[in-house]
C-alpha cells in the first residue's frame, strides 16, 4: 500500500520540491513539499544532467535508473567512472553484514571506527535516510525482482566479458536500405577501430580509413558478415580493382596494404586483446533482457580501458543501439534506456569522434521508437548544444565556476522560448547546494528546484576490480558462441538402419528414373564421404484467422534408409537448414560414396517415399502460436516465447500508461469538483469562524458595560437593563456562530474525506490495473495450428546424399 503517494504508474519518484536552492540537504525532506513525480513518457525525449563533482549528478541519474527499473524498464548504463556498480549493491534487510563487504576501511580508520563498528553506522544511516523520504527494505526488495542486475566489463574478465566478434557482421535490412545511417555506421566503426591502431584516420583523406570503409561496404551490400580475421585478409586482398576512379595499386599498393593488415593483425594476437573476444556477444536485445525476457540492466563498465579502447567500444556499442532501434515498432511509451555517466570527450561542440555520429542519430530518431537517452557531464563547456537540442529534459546542478554556469546558460538560452527565463535561472543556479537539482521540462509549464531522493543502491564510489569479480564471480560467462550455422557435431545416420558403416567406395550406378540431389559441402573439402538418405521438400502454408497466423514454412528433411526402402521413417530424419534451390545435381569431385540398399532402383519406391513424406508431413508439422489470456495478444512469425514476453511487456505498458490516462482524467472532474466544495466549505468556516469571533466580542463587550454599570452606576435603571437584555441575546447569538462554525467544519470535513476517498479509489483502481498487466508472471497458453491437407505441397523427394568428414579420431562428422 502507497502511504505516500509515489508508487504510481509510470512515474518516477525523484524527490521533492524545494522553494529555491537554499537549504541544508539530507536531513530529511519536507514532509508537507510536494513530491517530484516524472512521467517516464517524458524521457522518451531524452534527459542531460549537468552538474560538478558532489553535485549528486550521480545519486539524481542512478535514482532515474532505480526507477526505471521498478517499473519494469530496461536500461543499458556506460560507466567510464566506475560508480554505476552501485546499482549491485542493495540489501532489503539493511543488516550491518551486508554492507561490511563494502564499506571503504580508509574512511572508517579517518572516523576512528573499525570496520564492524562502521558498518553498522552506515546501515543505521542508510535505513534512516530511506525511511525519510518514505521507503524501506521492501522498496528495495521489489526493484531487485523487478529486473537482473549485470556488469560488464568489455576487454577484461572481472566482470561479464563482450565478445566483440559481431561488431563488424552486415547490419539488419533496415539499416541496409538506409544508405545515410549505413555511412555513419561505417564510418564510426572503421574510425573507432584505426583508432586502436593510433591512427587518427580522416575519412576523407586517410587512405586506410577508405580503404577498410570500401571493404565493409563491399560486404554489406551484400549482406555478408566479416569477422577481424576476414577484415584482415579483405585489407590484403579486397576482391576490388579499383578505388574511386583509381587503380587500387596505385591508391594503396599491396606492400603496404599488408604493413596494415599487420598492425591490425597484431593487435587481434595481442594476450591483452583476447578478452575482447570472448563472452557473451554484443547485441542490445540481450543487454537489455534475460534469456527468459526478464528485463535486465546492463552496467556496461569501462573504467579499466584507455581513452582508444573506450572510444572503440562505445561507438560500436551505439551502432548496435542504432541498429536495434530502426527494427523497433513505433511506441508513445517509454521502452528503453541508453545512460551515459560521463559524456566529456565524447560529444564535444566541434571536434566529430567516432562516438558523435550514432549519439545525434539516437537523439534524433530514437525517441519513436521508445527509447530515452540520459547523458550526463561535469564539463558543461564540452558539450555539443546544438546537437542536444531534441533533449527535453535538462537537470541543472551545483557547477564548479562562473564560466561553466555562463556556458550551460548560453547554450539553453534557445530554450527560453518553452519557459526558461535565463535571469531566474542564473539566480538559481547560484545558491544550488547539495542534492538540488532545478530541473527543465519542456512536458511541464515551468521550471522547478527539487531534492532529490534518497537512494536505494548504496553508493560507496568506484567499484575495483576485485569488488566487481566478487560481485559477479558467480555467474561466469559461457565461452563465446559459435560462430553463426555452425553447431555442436552431429551423430552421423547410418546408411542402412541398425546396420554397421560400409567403407566408402566410387559411386553406385543407378536408373536414371531416380532423382539424386546432393546437400552443399560447407568447409574443407578433403576426406568426403557421400551417404545415401531419403530427401523430402514441401512446402506447408498456416492459417488461422482469431490468431492472425498466416505463415509458410519448407520442411527439407533427410530420413535414413533401411532394406525395405519403401518402409522411410521420416520421423528419425533429421531437418536441413537449406533450401531446394541450395541443392545440388552433382557431387564434388573424389568424394566416396557409401551404397545404398536394394531397391532403390525401383522407381515404385520413389512414390511410395512421396506418399509415405506427404502423410508424415500433414500429421507432423505444426505450428505453436503463444497467446496472452490477459492482453489477447498473440506471438508473430518465427517469434519464440523471449522474444514474444519482451514485446507483451511494451504492450502492456502502452495499454496501461493509455488506461491510466484514462482513469486520471475520468476522477481528475470529481476530484476537482470536490476540491472546489472543498475550497468553498474552508471558505465558509473562515466566515462563520470570523464572524464568531466578532459576535463573541461584541458579547464580551457588551457584558462588561452591563456589570461595570450596575457596580458602578448606582442604580438599576431602564438602560442597564436594556444593555443586559441585549449583551443576553449578544450570547445566544454568540452561541448559534458557535454552531454555524461547527456545522462549516463538518461540512468541510466531510467534503475532506470525500477528496481522499476518491484518490484513494484512483490509486486502487491504478494498482489493481498494474496487477494485471503482468506478462512476465502470467501462464502464456499454447495455442496449435495444424495445416489442412491441401496447404501440404510436396516439392520434391529423392535420393539424397549428405557428406560426412571421414576422421580416424573423431569418426565421420556433418560437412554440411
């Protein structure tokens, strides 16, 4: 139950208002300010927060990330200092024990503490600084739920390795078709990557910086991956005759092409660089959630790297957000976060490093599809203005001298126009103290000064090395992933079923009635042997109208043969990732061949294999739709059930932020008719009290110059017995105000009560609403579409032979 008023839907509780900057934080908040609730909707138009060393820039950003997370959001944090680890460090039960691991000795020595002693200080101060800004352990519990917690630490295995294998693969088609955003791909990709080399490569003028451009483009054209070795070899041997309108001997000639393909070579064998190589691969839907589709938040560490290695892998990093994001649908909600903790050097005014080029791309395109991006920076003199002119959202702190102040102000000052009155602002900025924050929105009407918050995450600073290994030493990485098509080897089928392998030998003659089509030899080409199977191909069309399914699949399947060859079991088959127009009609010269079993030369059994595939087919192929009982959606095309809770998580935060929407503005008339009963009845009491307290004086008055009178008058004449009668209807006037007050005050209570009833019902009707659309909690039903007899088409069945790898060591392997 919400006692304080910020656990609402999609908003981020972020601190509380403060009347100016002045004030000592940290003590407490304001009960009676009010709270700093931000819409998360807002953040779609991203956020830059500015302020100096001890400013609370960090607290502010890490407590929006906090945030984010409790309501479900996913976020990727680059951590240049170190200090996003915090994120880790959150103990519901705030017992002195959990924080002992991390406390810093040197700062308990300075306090003459020891370390137990220390601990228990910082878990007593920890529970009380959340207990005054209304949270406790639980808070604390529920965003640990809420998301998965990583770090990782590209180039070293302290943490979660990146594998950076993928960096250099085609983009998606929806970047492709862009010849705009595949330049800038290109172009941050092979600047990044010279930039390891200590090449300051113009992409103008530097032959090596066109040179490798024209090779990624070469190959993503045709949508053909490259990995460092194959760059490699492609900088020695392009597979191009020109560059330009010039040959490319004379633009770049071999010898030299090779000096370079060395330099690339020798940081690829470099010990230091294999860690760049291995662990999980650096794709943003898997930094963004968990195998299962619970979403997670990725502290992308790159402290312990040099200013080339950071620049190399933050640019790429972006590209890939840039990639990820153009294959996103449209959303008003907000889906995603990319945080930056310290943007110095890589988003300056002037100079265009690699890291530029995909930032302006993201803060001009990503706010589309969902994605908000958080930047923030000690160093408001290095900031690109112009370029975070689509930043809604500016969070002004305590800065370090005159200039930087005059500096974040100037470049706001196109600003002005939506509400930022730069004299006012100056004011402000100038008596910001500790945690405050004056903060421009362009959603609101006017700027506001804010506290904020206490965090949840302890922030005890920079993480080590040995702090992160401990942190996630737990969960070491799997090595890195094949590479694409390739897989665990196979168990070869036998050539008859049940029977030994027969040495390979020239291949069988057979009638020309039988077709024979051979699957394609991947790899080298020494030592094959051709093995005789069963080959079916159809094509099998699914409809169901309530799902909206209509999806093709092909099924290419090879099934054993056994000595009746018309008896195929094409359940044992197994499946080919290829298609009809991958096989071929010969096989590769001095292969083996191991003979088929007798029969097969009938040409009768070809139809019984066509009969026998249609039938297997029909009766097995199937295709599972999920479904949601709760939000009537269902899974699309080749989309697994990862994948499909992920997108039912983006729906369920449209539908709800659109029924939230709906009930705020459906109670927002009755409370505000109630609020104006409520102003009139406190209007009515001020009256009544008012004119009671002037009939009371009046009473009073009018009492006192009767009993004067008759003490001091001598006689009881007429006039002081007027004067009595009337100081006696004063009172019983005096007595009726007395009721009408009483009766005000009732009313004005009761109407009170009304206004606290009703929001109380729009937050129960809020938090009924949030129970509800909870994709990663409900059971997904599985819903089977089975294809009619006539959406069964069989393209083709034959003999097929599969290739095998003969090795004495390992036995015969798949060469397909």
């Amino acid at each position: 139950m919400d006692t304080h008023g910020f656990e609402k839907l999609g908003v981020f509780y972020l601190g509380r208002v403060r009347s100016g900057g002045d004030g000592p934080p940290g003590d407490g908040p304001d009960s009676d300010a009010p709270l700093l609730l931000y819409d998360s909707r807002d953040l779609t138009t991203h956020a830059v927060c500015v302020g100096m060393t001890g400013s609370g820039k960090t607290g502010l950003c890490i407590d929006l990330l906090e945030e984010a997370a409790i309501d479900g959001i996913p976020a990727i944090a680059i951590d240049p200092k170190g200090d996003l680890g915090n994120l880790l460090l959150t103990f519901p039960e705030l017992r002195p024990e959990d924080f002992r691991p991390w406390i810093d000795e040197e700062e308990a020595s300075r306090r003459g503490l020891d370390g137990d002693a220390y601990a228990a200080q910082v878990a007593a101060g920890w529970r009380e600084g959340l207990a005054a800004w209304g949270q406790d352990g639980e808070r604390i519990r529920r965003l640990r739920e809420a998301v998965d917690f990583t770090i990782y630490t590209p180039g070293s295995t302290a943490g979660v390795p990146l594998s950076i294998l993928r960096s250099l693969e085609a983009p998606p088609p929806a970047i492709r078709e862009d010849a705009e955003l595949v330049g800038d791909r290109i172009q941050t990709t092979v600047s990044s990557l010279l930039g390891l080399l200590g090449v300051d490569a113009d992409p103008i003028r530097s032959r090596e910086h066109v040179l490798v451009s024209t090779v990624l483009q070469t190959a993503w054209k045709e949508g053909q991956n490259l990995d460092l070795t194959g760059l490699i070899r492609a900088v020695q041997e392009p597979g191009i005759d020109r560059v330009g309108v010039m040959e490319l001997e004379s633009f770049f000639p071999g010898k030299e092409r090779f000096e370079l393909a060395m330099r690339l070579n020798n940081v690829l064998a470099a010990p230091s660089f294999a860690p760049w190589l291995e662990g999980e691969p650096l794709r943003v839907d898997r930094l963004l959630w968990t195998e299962t589709g619970k979403p997670r938040v990725s502290v992308v560490s790159i402290a312990h790297l040099s200013d080339a290695e950071r620049m190399f892998l933050v640019a790429l990093l972006l590209n890939e957000v840039v990639g990820w994001v153009r294959t996103q649908p449209g959303t008003s909600s907000l889906r995603a976060i990319v945080y930056m903790d310290e943007i110095f050097g890589f988003f300056p005014p002037v100079a265009n490093p690699p890291s530029k080029r995909p930032l302006l791309t993201l803060l001009k395109q990503a706010r589309a599809h969902g994605l908000g991006i958080v930047l923030a920076t000690q160093n408001p003199v290095d900031l690109d203005y112009k370029g975070l002119a689509n930043a809604g959202t500016w969070f002004l702190g305590r800065l370090q001298t005159e200039r930087d102040k005059a500096r974040v102000l100037e470049g706001l000052e196109g600003l002005a126009e939506r509400g930022l009155d730069r004299s006012r602002a100056d004011g402000i900025l100038s008596g910001l103290g500790k945690r405050m924050f004056l903060m421009h929105n362009v959603h609101e009407p006017e700027p506001v000064v804010f506290e904020t918050r206490w965090a949840m995450s302890y922030l005890r600073g920079p993480l080590t090395r040995a702090e992160i290994q401990r942190l996630t030493g737990r969960e070491r990485p799997a090595a890195a992933p094949a590479a694409e098509g390739a897989g665990p080897p196979e168990t070869p089928g036998d050539a008859v079923a049940g029977e030994e392998r027969v040495p390979p030998r020239a291949r069988p003659i057979l009638s020309p009635d039988i077709p024979q089509r051979f699957v394609p030899v991947r790899g080298p080409t020494e030592d094959l042997v051709y093995e005789p199977f069963a080959l079916g191909v159809a094509a099998i069309r699914f409809e169901q109208t309530k799902a909206a399914v209509r999806e093709e699949r092909r099924v290419v399947t090879a099934a054993p043969l056994s000595r009746d060859s018309g008896a195929i079991d094409w359940g044992r088959g197994r499946s080919l990732d290829i298609g009809s127009e991958d096989l071929e009609s010969r096989p590769l010269e001095g292969a083996g061949f191991v003979d088929p079993p007798g029969g097969v030369g009938d040409r009768r059994s070809i139809a019984r294999w066509t009969k026998s595939f249609s039938d297997w087919v029909y009766r097995s192929q199937e295709l599972i739709v999920l479904k949601s009982p709760t939000l009537e959606e269902y899974s699309g095309p080749g989309e697994g059930e990862r994948e499909f809770r992920i997108r039912l998580q983006q729906v369920a935060r449209e539908r709800r932020d659109a029924a939230a929407d709906t009930l705020r503005a459906r109670y927002e008339k009755r409370i505000a008719s109630a609020e104006r009963r409520l102003s009139t009845a406190s209007a009515a009491v001020e009256r009544e009290a008012g004119q009671a307290r002037h009939e009371k004086l009046q009473t009073t008055i009018s009492l006192g110059a009767t009993v004067l009178g008759s003490l001091f008058g001598g006689k009881i004449g007429r006039s002081t017995i007027g004067r009595a009668t009337t100081a006696a209807r004063g009172v019983g006037r005096s007595m009726r105000q007395a009721e009408d007050v009483a009766r005000a005050r009732e009313k004005a209570a009761a109407v009170r009560e009304e206004v606290a009833a009703l929001e109380a019902e729009l937050q129960g009707e809020l938090d009924e609403l949030e129970q509800k659309l909870d994709p990663l909690a409900e059971e997904l039903e599985r819903v089977v579409v089975r294809p009619r007899r006539k959406d069964v088409t069989v393209e083709l069945v034959a003999l097929g032979w599969l290739p095998f790898r003969s090795d004495k060591a390992a036995g015969a392997t798949p060469a397909w």
